[in-house]
C-alpha cells in the first residue's frame, strides 16, 4: 500500500490532499465494481411521488426521439460509415467531457486526440490511451449530467458491467470497439435502434447541402434535416466574413456585391435549405438584441466590412442586432422556426482557440439581457401568424423574470428547454419551477438535446423524461394535477411538443 492509499484508508485528507500528482477521491481500486444502472436513477427520493413518477416514466420511456437542435455531422448519415474507435466515438467529440478532463490540469487538447489547427501539435494518434485517460479520471464525473449520460450509454448500448477506471479501461475499450465494429453499429441503423423519429443538423449558411441531397435520395430525407446557421455571415467581426459572404452566394446562386446582393443570397439560401427539408434556423449572437437600423447605416457598415475597411465593435454588435431582425422577417417569409441562444462567451481562452478552434469546451455562459433586447423582433412579429422563435437560455435568472413572461404573452415565442450547462437534473427542476408557473408547459419547446456526441442523444432525453416525470409527481402528489392530465403532460412534453414546436407552416 503506498503512502497516499494508506492516507486515505485512515481518512486523512489533508495529507492526501498534498501529494503532488494524485487526487483525492481516486484511490487504487481494490475491487472491480460493477457499474448498474438503478430503474429509478433520477426519480423523486419520496415514496410516495416516486410511486407516481415511475408509472408517469412508463408511459413515455418509448417515446421516439425528436432531436431538432442537434450537432451530429450530417457526413455521418450520408456516409454512413463504422465508427472508428471508442474514443472518436465517445471522448473526442464530446466537449463536456473534454473540459472536465483538462480542467485538472493534468490533460490537453492534445491528449484527448484533438488537431492543432496548423497541424503543428501532433494529437495523440492512439485511441486507447485517449480512453484510459477518461477511464482513469472517471470520479471526476461524479454527480455530474455526463455521468449519468455515460453510464446510459456504457449499459444500455455496449453492455459494459464494469465501472470505468485505470484497471478496466481496456476491457471497456475492447467491448466497446467490438460493438461498433459490427456492421449494425452505422449511424443509420442506430437511428431505429435509438428510436429517433427525427433529427436536425447544424449547416453553415454557405452548405452546398449535397449529403442531404445524397440522404433525401436514399429515402432518409425525411428523418435526417438540416438547419440554416448563419451566424459567421452576420458578424461583421468575423476575419473571414468576406470569404463566408462569398461562399454563402456562391451556394444560393447570387453575386454578392453589395448588401442588397447580400440579403438576397441569404434568401435563396434559406429557400434551398427549406427545399432540402429544413425547419429551423439556428443563431447564436452574442446578445439578444435585435434592434433594426436603416437601411443605408445596414449598407454603410456591410461595405465596410466586406471591402476589408475597419468596423468598431459596437458597430459589429449594432449590425449583427439589425441581422437578427432580418432573419425575423425572412422568417415570417419562408416558415423556417428561429432559434436563438445567447449569451456564450465562444473561445474564451483565445490562445486555445486559435491553436485548435472553436467548440473545444472554452465556451463560458454570461448573463444576458431579454426584455429589451428581443422587444423590437416581437413587436413586429410576436403575432405574426408565419413568425415562430424559440429562444434558449443559460442564464437561469432570466427565466422567471423575462422569458417565461414572454413566452406567456407572446404566440410567436416558445421558451427552450434548459440548454448546454443547465442540461442536468437539478437544472432542469429548477427549469420546470421557474418557467411553469407563468408559461404554462405549453409555451415551451419540449425537450432538445443539442450534442454533438450521438451516443448520448437516447441518454439524454431519457434523464429529460425522468425529470419531467417527477416534477408532474409532485403535482399529482400535491393534489394540482390530476393523474391522467400528469399522463398527457409527459406525452406531450416528450414528443408532440418538440414536433408541434418545430412543425412546418
């Protein structure tokens, strides 16, 4: 037994806590413990509403999955091709559990498998070490959503009996690899085996959209949609505007010259999107305002910045609020369903950023501002009969004291479920606490899961439906809803809520 087991063995934490190099709460295992998964993991500890909460469950566990602000790459279905290995598949596209990992310091990007953008830093090239590294940091997961979620994963979908750690981590890796290498383990045929009926990708707004051309010709056009993200096109601050500009008309057909130009390519590229079955588009601002300008001050800054001239900051942020307004009323034009989420610090550490770019776990939540910001958008469209937007937070403060309010008033506005850091149990209580009340359930978007790790899109709908059950529980249990009306809520909140959310017009 080494000095440090012994440490922890007689409970002396601050010893432990001083040998260089080891941390506390991952001592040597003596055992191999099994990883189970508990049927009522995530339910109400009361029995008495944990009685209600697991008949509620029942009758929605089976529900198919209507996944519509994904990330999955759209190469993966029109591909169709095996997954690689364990740690492409779970580790490395996964920034929730990247961050973690680096967070104690002891990991980089690299290590994790990650390419530097100018090829300078070799990532590691071997998958099984990537894997020990999250199998040997598995306590750092603990009470955390991406323990649960791997957990679903590592039972419900490979079988794996064991508890990841140092000692197990190649016996996972290798019942892992063996799965996926089994020709029924493609990204189609898991789309029936994870139940889900539909599902979005995230597009750029210059995307030729030839592999959902490829999906629609081989009959998954109706299942596999994409979704319009426009947001490098919209920033006048973005070093490569100009190219995106350029490619964004290049795709719809139009000649961008001019802001006029510009906004009629971003037209007839949300009409070929539309064309290709898409439902929504996708935006992430910084802010949420959507202040319009004139069109000449529009003009003026857009030359600027497509000619290579200098723009302030505040005029990049004044630009981007007008663009917001536009892509409101290009959406009262074509139907597509307006998603927006800000409030993300992208790249925090730019240095990281620019090394290996973006969605690499720097991304970090600052409080946003609703009231104001979205009032002009929905003065002009909240009723407008073809206007639909679902707004993200992840900013809980705002939730009682602005969005909900808004949702409740508003026909054109639904709130979106808890998104990204709030994705978690207790984040998606306090959701249904706060929002309730003034929103109702019917003014929300049900569930969205927004990953890119598809593995745990079943996962993560599931810890979904089992918060929701329990919170419904309550309310039977308190006697504020009766038990068939908690039935239909959980039907509706799982599946026809997110298809009627995202329904064409």
């Amino acid at each position: 037994m080494t000095d440090f087991d012994d440490c922890l063995a007689r409970g002396s934490h601050r010893f432990a806590g001083e040998i260089p190099g080891r941390m506390i709460g991952a001592p040597r295992l003596r055992g191999m413990p099994n990883l189970i998964l508990h049927s009522d993991r995530a339910l109400p500890s009361d029995p008495t509403t944990r009685g209600f909460a697991r008949e509620i469950y029942q009758g929605i566990r089976e529900l198919p999955i209507i996944s519509m602000h994904g990330h999955v790459p759209v190469e993966w279905f029109a591909d169709d091709t095996p997954f690689s290995d364990p740690a492409a598949l779970l580790v490395t596209p996964d920034h929730y559990l990247m961050r973690m990992l680096i967070s104690q310091g002891r990991t980089t990007l690299s290590d994790l498998g990650v390419a530097s953008v100018d090829g300078d830093r070799a990532p590691e090239a071997d998958p099984r070490a990537i894997w020990r590294r999250f199998c040997e940091n598995w306590h750092l997961f603990r009470g955390t959503p991406t323990r649960f979620w791997m957990e679903h994963e590592l039972v419900e979908i490979f079988g794996v009996t064991q508890r990841p750690s140092a000692e197990t981590s190649d016996a996972i890796y290798d019942r892992i690899a063996a799965a996926i290498a089994d020709p029924a383990f493609r990204p189609r045929t898991l789309m029936d085996r994870f139940n889900i009926e539909v599902i979005g990708t995230t597009d750029p707004a210059w995307a030729s959209l030839e592999h959902h051309r490829k999906l629609a010709e081989e009959g998954w056009g109706e299942r596999i949609l994409p979704t319009f993200r426009p947001d490098p096109v919209l920033a006048l601050d973005n070093p490569s505007f100009t190219h995106d500009v350029l490619a964004t008309g290049l795709a719809a057909g139009v000649d961008v010259v001019d802001y006029k130009t510009y906004l009629d390519a971003l037209r007839a590229q949300r009409l070929r999107f539309k064309a290709a079955g898409a439902l929504a588009t996708d935006h992430g601002p910084n802010l949420a305002d959507t202040t319009p300008m004139a069109d000449s001050d529009a003009a003026r800054l857009f030359d600027a910045a497509f000619n290579g001239r200098p723009v302030t900051a505040a005029e990049a942020r004044a630009f981007n609020a007008h663009m917001l307004f536009q892509m409101a009323l290009m959406a009262t034009e074509d139907g597509l369903v307006m998603q927006i989420h800000p409030g993300v610090e992208r790249g925090h550490d730019r240095a990281i950023t620019a090394t290996y770019g973006p969605d690499k776990g720097y991304d970090i939540p600052f409080a946003v501002e609703y009231n104001r910001a979205l009032r002009p958008m929905l003065e002009a469209f909240g009723h407008h009969p073809n206007f639909r937007t679902i707004v993200f937070t992840i900013d809980e403060d705002v939730y009682s004291r602005e969005l909900a309010p808004m949702a409740g008033v508003y026909p054109a506005m639904r709130l979106g479920a808890p998104w990204w850091f709030i994705d978690s149990p207790e984040g998606m209580r306090r959701f249904r606490e706060t929002a309730t009340e003034t929103a109702g359930f019917y003014n929300t978007s049900g569930f969205v899961d927004d990953t890119r790790a598809y593995c745990s899109i079943p996962a993560r709908h599931d810890l979904a439906r089992r918060i929701d059950a329990g919170f419904l529980a309550r309310l039977v249990a308190e006697h504020r809803l009766d038990i068939d009306e908690a039935h239909e809520t959980a039907r509706d909140l799982a599946y026809h809520l997110p298809l009627l959310s995202y329904a064409k017009n």
